[in-house]
C-alpha cells in the first residue's frame, strides 16, 4: 500500500503518465494519527503519510512517492524524513533542485537536512506543501470564481483593493483562495508593514463566512487587564466600574473571523484563556459562571520568530500549534519589486481622492528612487511617502522633489519650495531650544537584528530619563511591547530620572 490519498471531497487530476495511487484506504474512517503532507494545488489537495522505513520523496520523476507532473520541479526535488521511534525530528531536504525550495519563505540549503514542524509552508516549483499532524477534515473542490479569481491576480491590477503583480505574491493569493474555503487556523508572518491585515481580510473575504464579522485586535496596543476584557468580555458587577454587561471580541465575531495582530506581544494569562476557546469553542466572560459557545475562525499575525518565544516560554507551546493551522509568509517589499510602481500609483489615486483632487502624473525620475530604495518599513512606508507625495505637490506632475523617502527630514520653505533641513544630531536641541525630534533610526524596531535593536531601546531609554512611555513613543512602539523587549534582552527596567 502506497502513502497517497485524496482528501474527502476533494480530487486532484494527477500525470497522464502515471497517476498517484491511493495510499490511505478511501473511506470515512480515515487514519488520522501520524503525519501528513498535504499538497496545496490549483487542482486540489492531496495528503501523503509520512512513514519512519523510509523519506518521504516529492518530484516530477514516476518513482516519488508524490509525483507532480511541472517542468518546474526537479526529477526529485525533496524529501521528507522523520526517525523510526514515536516523536523523532521531522526534517526536510533539498535534493539540488534546479528552481530551489523555500521553507516559510526561506530558502533551504541543497542537501542539508532542515527541521520541519506541523503547520510549516514549503513551497517548490510553484506548488505549495503544508505539514500537518492530522488530515484537515474541511475541504472543498477548486469553484471555478476560484479558478477565476487565480486568473486575475495574474494580472497587475488591484483586485479587491489589493495590488498582485509579483510572480510570489501571485502564489501565495492562490494558497489563499484554497486556505480560505476551510476554517483551519492561519498564522501570517512577515516583516512590519508588509500587509499581513490584508492577507487576513483576504482569507475572510474568500470563505464561506465572508457574510459574517470580520474583527481585528493588535494584542500590543491594550495592557494586559483590558486586552482580556476586551477579547472575553465580563458580566456586570464583574469589578469596579463594570455597571453593565459587554461582549468582547470573540463573542462579536461569532460566525466570522477574529484577526489577532502582534500575536507574539500577547501576555500569558490571556493566553491560556484563548487556548480554552480553541480547543473547545467555549468561551468564559470575566466574572461569569457558565462558558459561551462560539464558532470563530482565528487568524494570527506576528512580526516576531513565535517558534523562539516559545523555546524561551514566552508564548506556550500547546496554543502556537493551535494557531498554526497553517503558515503564510509574507515576503518584504523588496523582494517584490513589480509591485512597488503599481502600488506607488494605488496609493498616489487613493490620497489623491481623499484630498478631493485629480492624482498627479508620476514624472519617469521618480521610478528609481521608488525600486533603489530598500523599504524597510514595507508597504506602510510607501503609503505613507505617497501621501507626502500628493500633500507636497500643487501641480499635475509629482517628481522627485517631492518624494520624502522615510524616515522623513524636516522641512524649511527656501524660494517659494521644500527642501529637506539636516536632522538634528541626537542629545542636541534644535535652534528653537525645542526638544529634538526621534533620530532618523527611531521607528525601525522588529526590522532590526537583536543587537541593534538592545542599542536602540537603551539609547531612547537613555534620552527619554528612564520614562519608558516616553521611550516607547520615541521608538514607534508600545509601552507593552517596550516592556516586552526589555525582559528579552534582559535589560533592567529604569526608574524616571529628573
């Protein structure tokens, strides 16, 4: 008996040559122990069992066990291997592939063994591979408004609102559109500002609760006691000021989807809490007797590495896996470069209807300034330089002088035109005597790497004289986040100095 099966409800036209055997009984008993990959393609879903005599191998050649028929996939492109005992290593490896496979959006190294977890992305040859510890039970064929809607997110133009130019990005709304019609759990990773919101209200826009509420949370921007309320909600007489019943945000979107941004800055007890919902869909109001029954389909974001939270016990182990149905990564802006000149032209239309005028024409020199620039705050920044753009210029052509790429300079009025001031040099004042405004650096937290972000944090505690609400404004942050990232690198929370 071979490893292949159809999942329920689902078929997957496979090679003339050599059609992929079933290799799971096909009926509605299926195993469910053990570890599945499933592959995610235009055609369907199809889950292969992993077994401990041998890897599991992934290519275009008649002899793997999972046999996709595109010039785009080596011969054997990789395979997957976990030991001969129960709870052995799971680890994936390239097989020198000519086009490469990438690991939640990293690419693999040829021939070096890498971990693999439930819940990781590999995509290889334009196909995508989910690893799961069960087969997902919701499933539904290709419709063919998902076959069109793949065909016009090949195109350049928005779609819904969303700009899908780049080869990746196309890929990944197709994973979308699959992912979208089951109600697993997503968890969406990528830089700050590179649209992870969007992929989410993307996902809820394509599935079968698109009619019912979609609700967002940033778990870094409320403290600990109101986060909880806000997500639960309590009864009345719950504690002081409680003077009448609320329903939080899970109640609220019951049907729909809840959307957890900065899911990493969650606190632990609320963690727990939200873990009771997951697993039983039950839910339990601050000061109430009974739990709630509600439906909700969950989909997380972070900036931040959670598999390395949770090594530290930062973020708990058993509602990471709950949350990571499956993993999207979101690649940084500059790695989407054909997308950068159609988006700059979205947004320059948008803020240009907002300020009740005809968009400007973009001049041909302000092109390379866009696609040079290295966009670290992502697509965020670019919104917000396209909004200076149309502030900046009166007439009907925008040209370089009117691109402020971030961080931005002051600005003084010389000849009846803008140009940038130099930026004041840090512990300084300005000629006014006003405090000097954030170092051009400021902002930048989680684009940095773990060092240069400890220097920034003690440098804004530093000019803020301990005040950590101050120092969390100098750097873009919250104070929670702030507090946060001081017990992660260990540095001593200050008191305010006079």
């Amino acid at each position: 008996m071979s490893n292949e099966s159809s999942l329920p409800g689902l078929s997957m036209p496979m090679s003339p040559h050599k059609p992929l055997p079933p290799t799971l009984q096909e009926n509605p008993t299926l195993t469910r122990r053990g570890h599945y990959l499933i592959t995610v393609h235009k055609d369907g879903m199809r889950a292969a069992r992993l077994r401990s005599e041998k890897p599991l191998t992934v290519g275009r050649s008649e002899e793997c066990d999972v046999r996709i028929d595109t010039p785009l996939l080596s011969r054997v492109h990789f395979s997957i291997s976990t030991g001969a005992s129960a709870g052995s290593p799971i680890a994936i490896r390239d097989h020198k592939s000519s086009n490469g496979t990438r690991l939640n959006g990293h690419p693999l190294e040829p021939d070096v063994p890498t971990p693999l977890e439930a819940g990781n992305l590999i995509e290889a040859g334009g196909v995508f591979f989910v690893l799961k510890d069960r087969i997902p039970e919701e499933a539904t064929p290709p419709s063919e408004a998902a076959m069109r809607v793949s065909a016009a997110l090949r195109g350049s133009s928005p779609l819904n609102g969303v700009v899908v130019a780049d080869a990746a990005m196309q890929r990944l709304h197709e994973l979308v559109e699959l992912v979208a019609r089951s109600s697993i759990a997503v968890l969406i990773t990528g830089e700050t500002g590179v649209g992870k919101e969007v992929i989410s209200s993307s996902v809820h826009a394509r599935s079968a609760r698109a009619d019912k509420p979609f609700v967002s949370l940033n778990c870094a921007a409320l403290p600990e006691t109101l986060l909880e309320s806000e997500l639960f909600g309590y009864e009345r007489g719950a504690f002081t000021g409680a003077t009448q019943t609320k329903q939080g945000l899970i109640e609220s979107a019951h049907e729909g989807t809840l959307f957890l941004d900065e899911i990493g800055e969650m606190p632990m007890a609320t963690q727990a809490k939200l873990l009771r919902v997951l697993e039983n869909g039950e839910l339990m109001r601050i000061g109430a007797l009974k739990p709630r029954v509600v439906d909700v389909r969950f989909i997380a974001a972070t900036n931040r590495d959670v598999s390395s939270l949770v090594s530290r016990g930062q973020f708990r182990r058993d509602l990471y896996f709950r949350l990571n149905g499956i993993t999207i990564p979101v690649p940084p802006l500059r790695e989407r470069q054909s997308e950068i000149a159609p988006l700059a032209a979205h947004f320059l239309e948008l803020s240009a209807k907002r300020a009740g005028r005809k968009p400007p024409r973009i001049a041909p020199e302000v092109f390379p300034l866009l696609t040079d620039h290295s966009w670290p705050g992502n697509i965020r920044e670019l919104r917000n330089v396209m909004d200076r753009a149309v502030a900046l210029c009166s007439g009907d052509l925008l040209s370089p002088i009117h691109v402020l790429l971030d961080p931005p300079m002051p600005l003084s009025v010389r000849d009846g035109g803008f140009s940038p001031m130099p930026a004041t040099p840090m512990g300084q004042s300005t000629p006014s005597g006003a405090p000097p405004s954030a170092p051009d650096r400021m902002g930048r937290l989680l684009r940095l790497d773990a060092d240069s972000e400890r220097k920034l944090i003690e440098e804004a505690l530093d000019r803020a004289a301990g005040n950590q609400g101050k120092a969390a404004e100098l750097l873009g942050i919250s104070r929670r986040t702030l507090i946060n990232r001081l017990d992660e690198y260990g540095i001593a929370r200050p008191r305010k100095r006079v």
